[in-house]
C-alpha cells in the first residue's frame, strides 16, 4: 500500500535562474554532487545559496543499497588524478567557507579511495585556507589504516552515516554492518581528538521510535558529536517504499531526546533533513566548543 506524502514535505520548486552558476561551474569542472546523483530534494536551497555536497570517485558505486538512487558498478576504474585539483577550484570560485566532500563506495580499490580523499583535502587546503572541510566516508569494509589515511589529512569533521537500525541493515544496507560502523566512529573519536565526529540516520524504512533511539543511544556511547535525522523519500518504484511519514512533532523529539537527554553537541532532526543539509553551521558549532 501507498503511503501518502504528507503536506510537511512539500518544498518550493528550485529557482533555476539562481541556481544556474552553481550547476554551470559543476559542468566547466566536471564535477559530480551528491544533490544530484541521489536526487535530494533540498537542492533548490542549497544551490540557490551557492553550496554543494561534492561526490567523488563517481558517479557509480559498487554497492547497490536498495534505498539509494545513484547508479551502480562493481567493475575496477582508475581514479582520476586531476579530480583532487578541479575541486579545489570549485571551492575557490565559489568562495566556500565550508566544504562536504563525500563518495560512493569504491570497493574495487585496494584503501577504498582513501588516498582520493586525501589528496583532495590537500588541494583545498592549498587554494581555500581558511575553509572548513568535512568528510563524509564509507566504511571502506573495515580498513582501518585506510581510515588513518582519511584521518592523516585532519578533516575539521569526520562523517559517517550509520543509516538506520540494526535490525533493517540486511534489507537496506546488506553490505554493510552495523557494529563496524559504530568501531568506525569510535575509533575516530580515540585517534583524532580534535575531529568532530557526525553520523546520520533515515527514518521512514520500518523502524519504530525505540529502535531510532537505541541507536542515538549507541552513537552517543561511541562518542559522536553530531546526529542528522531526516525522512526516508523513495527515489523511484524500483527502491525501498516508504513505511511510514514521521512527524514534524516526533522530529523535534529524536532532537529533544538527543541533544537533552544524550548530550549530543548537535541533533539536526526534521523531515527534509539530509547528512549535508546545512552542514556549514558546524562552524558555530566549533566556536561554541572548541578543541
């Protein structure tokens, strides 16, 4: 059965002509972003306003979760090397104070694109000084001296998604796990003490409220600063449906019971949530507790 998309996920159509320099640069660099290739439904804002979440390594995976509309391939393909240097300079021109800088899953490569990652940090550091840069990793299948690699570059925040709850990985991320997520986030934590540690969840694919706060619960315990959670919207007829639309009142609770009860620096939690929305806020974030 068909869950009706309420009136709280509505959002205003894009406005073309002020996001037009922002898709033309991606184009002149060809560059990829994540509003893009997984369809989010903010892009309209975040364009307009001159951000974007950039996708490297892509635009294909070589996972092929279930909820996720960006293509997928399995096949080995070489990294481009002039990748690292073309987004350093989409950062430049747009004059970004802070960057997301994410991929797709790269299971094909021997460190799973952490020396991409890397040399694109580099990059930005060079050409943009003083802009803020934040990591949006997989779990590179538990490589932790390819997370080192990662790391090495010292990110201002380190982000990885845990996704939803134990009990749904099989059905919605079968290629992942949940507890060497969880190892992930806390081994960051340990090693790098000055990176502020963020993960993010769907809701909306099955899960019920405990299970959404057994896992703000267990993300607290692994010691992560930041939590975004938004509303799972099914891309296409061909992905996961959508179980259920959570409300804007339950929204503000998972925030309340985070930010209150957990002591999460930071709960992002509405409808049209996504792990990048709004990510340049961290920047009051780190002035208000810094390390």
């Amino acid at each position: 059965m068909t869950v009706l998309k309420p009136d709280w996920l509505r959002v205003k159509a894009p406005q073309y002509q002020r996001i037009g320099n922002v898709a033309d640069l991606l184009v002149d660099l060809n560059l990829k972003t994540v509003c893009q290739e997984a369809s989010c439904p903010n892009i309209g804002e975040c364009f307009a306003g001159g951000t974007a979440t950039f996708l490297i390594m892509g635009p294909a995976c070589t996972r092929a979760c279930p909820y996720c509309d960006i293509s997928f391939d399995r096949s080995k393909r070489e990294l481009d090397p002039t990748e690292p240097l073309r987004l350093a300079e989409a950062v430049s021109r747009m004059s970004l104070k802070h960057v997301v800088i994410t991929s797709v899953n790269r299971d094909d490569l021997e460190d799973g694109g952490a020396s991409q990652f890397l040399a694109c940090v580099e990059c930005v550091r060079k050409s943009s000084p003083n802009t803020t840069i934040e990591l949006l990793i997989p779990d590179f299948c538990g490589n932790w001296k390819a997370l080192k690699t990662v790391l090495d570059s010292h990110p201002n925040v380190l982000n990885h998604n845990i996704e939803t709850v134990p009990r749904l990985y099989r059905k919605v991320r079968p290629q992942g796990e949940y507890e060497r997520s969880l190892e992930l986030l806390n081994r960051v934590r340990n090693g790098w003490q000055k990176v502020y540690t963020k993960s993010g969840l769907m809701v909306g694919l099955g899960e019920n409220d405990d299970e959404v706060l057994q896992v703000l619960s267990d993300l607290r315990r692994n010691q992560v600063d930041i939590v975004t959670i938004g509303q799972y919207l099914s891309p296409g007829p061909s992905h996961l449906p959508v179980d259920r639309f959570v409300t804007p009142e339950q929204f503000e609770s998972f925030r309340h019971h985070g930010e209150s009860l957990l002591g999460f620096l930071q709960v992002v939690s509405s409808p049209l949530t996504r792990s990048s929305y709004h990510a340049g806020e961290v920047q009051k974030l780190m002035k208000t507790y810094p390390r």
